[in-house]
C-alpha cells in the first residue's frame, strides 16, 4: 500500500518546503491508517532529511518513483524508502532502504545468533534483527507474494543505511557474522551518503515516473513456487508433523473448507476445539503448508510468540533458512487489513486473543479482526488456557463475530492425547484437584506417567536437569510470583527467583524462544514463555497465588508479581464488580497452573511454596501412585 509516493524531483521539492511529513501524515490518514508515535513522526523529518542529502544533486532520474512508508502485505511492517525506475538494459528496478538512527555507542553485536544485533530500543538494549536483514527480508517477502514481481518481472534491491552511526563502530554490524546479509543488502553508515547515492546511482538509469511503484501495488498475492517448495521439503523432513486421529480428519476439514472459500468467496469459519496436548499447533502448520501448496496465501497467527517461533525453528530444523519468517505473525497484525485481503488464516492459542490489538494504540477485536481478513479462517481454540485478564477467546465470540460478518461456521473436536503419556486423565485429575472442574478422576487415573512431588526447589531443579541430558527438551517453569526486574533481564548472573537457597533466573529477554534457547535450562519459564509448547519432562514450581486453606484451593492475586500484565486491572475490578473479579483471579489462577503442570508429555515435578498446598497435593499424589500398583 502506498502511503507516499512522488516523483524524485517532487520528493526533493517537499523536503525542502517542509511539506513531506504533512504528506505523510495526509497519506494515512487518505488510507485509514493508523499514525505511529510522535518519536516516529520525528524520525521521518530527521531520516528523509538525509535521503534528500543523498539523492540532490544525483544522477538518479528526476522522475524516478519514490515512496515512503509503503506498507507490506501480510504483515503490519512498512518499506522506509523506495526508488523504482529501469537500468541501462530496460529491467524494471525497485530500491529498497532500510533508515535507522541507531548509535554505534549503544550497539553490539550478538555471536551465535543469525542475524541478530542488540541496540537501544524502547528505552532498553535490546535484541533485534540486523538492518541489512530487515532489508533483505522485505525484498524476499515480496518476492514470495506479489504477483508483479513474479511475472514482470520486477527486481528489488534492498539496502541499509544508519546515517547516525559512527563509522569507527562499523565493525559491531558489518563483520563476517552478518556477511550473508550486508553482501545482499549493502550497509552505510555516518559519512557514506555518496556511497549511498552510487549504489542507487547504479540500479536506476532512466526514471519511470512511479510505473514500477504502481505495478507493485496492485501486485495480486500469490505464494510463490520457490516458498512451497521449500515449505513442503521442511514440513517432509520433520517426523513430528504426522497427522493422525481426529488430527486428521480436522485438517482435510480446513483445507476443504479453505478451497471453497477461494472458489466461491462465502466466508468461512472452522472452531477446532482441543485440550492440552491434542496437537492443535501441529494441525495449525500442517494446515498453512498445504494451503501455500495450493497456491493460497495464508499465516499462522497467534498472540504469544512463543509457540509461533518453537513451531517456525522445528519447521526449519538444522536449516539457516528465513523463507518462512513472514507465514507466522502476531494476533494483532489485522488490524488495518481490508475485508477478505487473504485467502486463510490459521489462529492458533485463539483462548489467548485479545480486544485491542495495541497496533499503534488502535483495534477492536483480535477476533473480529482476523475473521474481517480472511474469507475462511481456522480458530484453535481450549478455554480452559485463557491466563490474561484481556483474554477473550471463547467459542461464543468466535461464533459471535462470525455471524456478524456473514460466515459459514463449522465446528470440530480433537479428541486423541499425545502429551501426558496419552492420559485423558491426567488432565481431568489436574482439573479435579485443582478444583476448576469435578470430574470421575478425583481418585486417580491409569498412571503411566512420571508424577512427583519434591520438597524443595533446588531438588526438582536438579532432577529436570538430568531429565534434560536424556531426553528430547526437559524445562523447569514457574507462576509469575517473582519480580523480572527490567536491568536484569538480559543477565543470566540476576537471580529473580529466590526460595531459600534456591536462586534462579527467570527466562532471560532473547531474540531466541526461551523454550529452545541455549542455557534456558538454568532458567525458570513462565506461562508467557511455554504455553502451547510442550516438553518431555516439566518441573512446576507453584507460588504463592495458589494455596490450600480449610480443605479448599483458594487463589492470592496480591501474590502475583507486579510486573505480570496477566492480572493488571483487578483491583479496580474488586473495587467496582468483587464478585466478578474473585471469579476472573481464581480462574486465571487456576488456569495457569493447569497449563504449566499439562507441559510434560512424559511427566511433571512439582514443588509448592505453600505449605499446605504441598501437602494436599502430595496426598493427592500418593493416591494415585498408590492406585496404580
């Protein structure tokens, strides 16, 4: 989408008569978008100032095309600066610049892992993805996507330029470790505007006075056959993405439902019911490799990043490959997107969506949302995982949302157990006990499972760390009752968590997933960093929000810790609707150890802070083993 697009010479005339940002501004406001922040609308007057530096007084045509902002589909990310004109032989070229104000004072690089910087973002060093590959990643999105670049052909040139940074800090960012990126997108710092300036100098010979803009724009989606062969090759060289059961029959459903869609535009929407363990997440990718299969654009879309980036680096396995990057995206990435724009989405973790999606302060409806953008879309869905007091996925909004925009909806269950030993009981023990629901499992269940309780934190520690030598991913997680201090959240030497003797950290702020991260066993995760995840063996650690008092599980919201959003507004709530907000903390509360002790596929630990708790639950224990025998 083009939010600014001009000539070269009439770029350079709004620049100079201070009338680019009102444009701008006018271009967003022309397209029902949603304006970034002010320090955002500051970095446009201080970045074009420096691309006006460059292309004054250059040999790039005066009616080459030039566009600013000029939106992704498929994702909610925007392209800073486009140049589009033909080279000597008549091809049809697209620049592409990547501006950033980074510091060389404040940035670094980061060994080990592809791709990834850390720099001064949101007031905080951060982790985040290189410019030169940002470059390169919007070039291949579009590759893999539009139509025009496809057929024309149109050829993209992505490039990278931090005009703040100082060049005697050139090597934290352009080093071997970034070669695969800063060869295909070249990097420019502090005083290379004229290397800047040859380089587009060099791709746009005769202007085309924004021809190649337009064609891009109107560019239909289509996935590319270079991206559906290189899903199918990693989807069939990934043994745990087989499909059995109900997994089956929920996933030739979709893809049924999917096809008619596309041929018959009637809007669709399939509720896929399923409990933990049930393989929501591996139908879910199952289901957006065939749809790209069958030229359909699709992604899988879901709030917590956790299980979109687990999910995205087993696809890939031992391959160093980004083709898939852009199929998996947040919850919040529809807000702006016309009706019907994609053929499928697939939301997985749908118990976890929200109203606002917060996309520069604006949305309604996550829901209402992703259902607006496809014209068949797939809701994996268990409402008894809903931890946030902004959840609102549930069935009956999904229903509701549905009607209200003319879908067809069908509904299916998954029924088989893959996690917990395939034990339908563990789960419905686990309801029992932590009396979210009676069930007939109250006594016990066929235990082939690994349950045991521990008397202090250090122990279950330790027992999951040999678990972890041995088998395929073992981790120890935790209920958010212990401060993540903001200075120490990139220190494995900050001890967040304290039981005694015990000393741990909390999942350390990575550009990797926690889960699969190096070192994260030494850590303890939370339920924002595991759910919809699952390992081999998972130690629980049960704080103090959960206790037993007087024969009866009851719930402590003042024990969470102050900075987990998971409860943020139920003072007020207790203030204004007591009854309602009791409600909403026991739930969530309960829900979220239900989620952290369902982890395991071949058992859990668990240790509790309180007392009595522990000793409830030992019992509870006890009994069942002692069935068993």
């Amino acid at each position: 989408m083009l939010v600014y697009e001009n000539t070269k010479s009439g770029f350079l005339d709004d620049t100079l008569e201070d009338r680019l940002v009102p444009e701008i501004k006018r271009g967003y406001e022309s397209k029902g978008l949603g304006m970034g922040s002010e320090s955002e609308v500051r970095s446009w007057e201080n970045s074009f100032q420096y691309m006006y530096k460059v292309l004054r007084g250059s040999d790039v045509p005066d009616d080459a095309g030039v566009a600013i902002e000029f939106k992704i589909p498929l994702t909610s990310r925007r392209i800073d600066f486009l140049i589009s004109g033909y080279d000597e032989d008549g091809n049809s070229n697209v620049a592409i610049v990547e501006l950033k104000q980074w510091g060389g004072d404040d940035t670094e690089a980061v060994e080990g892992k592809d791709g990834i910087v850390k720099t001064v973002l949101g007031g905080g060093l951060r982790e985040t993805t290189h410019p030169s590959y940002q470059a390169v990643s919007y070039a291949e999105l579009l590759k893999d996507f539009n139509t025009s670049i496809q057929e024309e052909p149109i050829h993209l040139y992505p490039a990278a330029y931090l005009h703040n940074f100082d060049p005697q800090h050139r090597e934290k960012i352009d080093n071997d470790a970034y070669r695969r990126y800063t060869e295909q997108a070249p990097l420019y710092v502090r005083g290379d505007a004229k290397k800047l300036r040859s380089f587009l100098e060099t791709q746009i010979d005769v202007g085309d006075d924004r021809e190649t803009l337009y064609e891009l724009n109107d560019g239909e989606l289509k996935p590319a056959k270079s991206l559906q062969d290189s899903l199918l090759a990693m989807l069939e060289e990934q043994d745990e993405f087989t499909l059995i059961d109900s997994q089956k029959v929920v996933f030739e459903k979709a893809v049924e439902l999917a096809k008619q869609s596309d041929r018959d535009g009637q809007k669709r929407v399939l509720i896929v019911d399923g409990g933990p363990g049930t393989g929501k997440t591996v139908v879910a990718v199952n289901i957006l490799a065939e749809l790209i299969q069958n030229d359909l654009v699709a992604q899988y879309v879901s709030k917590n990043r956790a299980p979109r980036e687990v999910y995205k680096e087993k696809l890939r396995g031992d391959k160093l490959v980004k083709e898939i990057d852009h199929l998996f995206t947040g919850a919040g990435s529809y807000v702006e997107t016309e009706a019907n724009t994609l053929p499928a989405l697939v939301a997985d973790e749908a118990h976890r969506l929200n109203e606002e999606s917060t996309f520069f302060g604006r949305g309604e409806n996550q829901i209402m949302e992703i259902i607006n953008a496809a014209r068949f879309s797939v809701f994996f869905i268990d409402e008894s995982q809903r931890v946030h007091i902004d959840d609102i996925g549930s069935k009956d909004e999904i229903r509701k949302h549905a009607r209200e925009l003319g879908a067809d909806i069908e509904e299916l269950t998954l029924e088989s157990q893959f996690r917990c030993n395939g034990s339908k009981g563990y789960i419905a023990w686990l309801d029992d006990v932590l009396e979210i629901r009676d069930t007939a499992n109250a006594d016990g269940f066929e235990l082939d499972y690994d349950l045991r309780m521990f008397d202090d934190p250090g122990t279950l520690h330790e027992a999951i760390a040999r678990k972890n030598e041995h088998t395929r991913l073992s981790r120890v997680v935790a209920g958010y009752c212990w401060e993540w201090e903001k200075d120490g959240r990139s220190d494995p030497d900050t001890y967040d968590i304290k039981i005694g003797e015990y000393e741990r950290s909390w999942n350390l702020d990575s550009s990797d997933p926690w889960a699969i991260a190096e070192g994260s066993i030494d850590e303890v995760g939370c339920i924002h960093t595991c759910q919809g995840l699952e390992f081999d063996y998972v130690g629980v650690i049960i704080g103090e929000d959960l206790k037993y008092r007087d024969g009866e599980i009851v719930v402590d919201h003042e024990a969470r810790a102050t900075t987990d959003r998971s409860l943020f507004g139920i003072k007020k709530m207790f203030d204004e609707q007591p009854t309602k907000a009791a409600e909403t903390a026991e739930e969530l509360i309960k829900n979220t150890y239900r989620t952290l002790m369902s982890r395991g596929m071949k058992g859990c630990y668990v240790y509790c802070c309180d007392d009595q708790l522990q000793e409830y639950l030992r019992t509870c224990v006890a009994n069942v083993s002692a069935g068993s025998q």
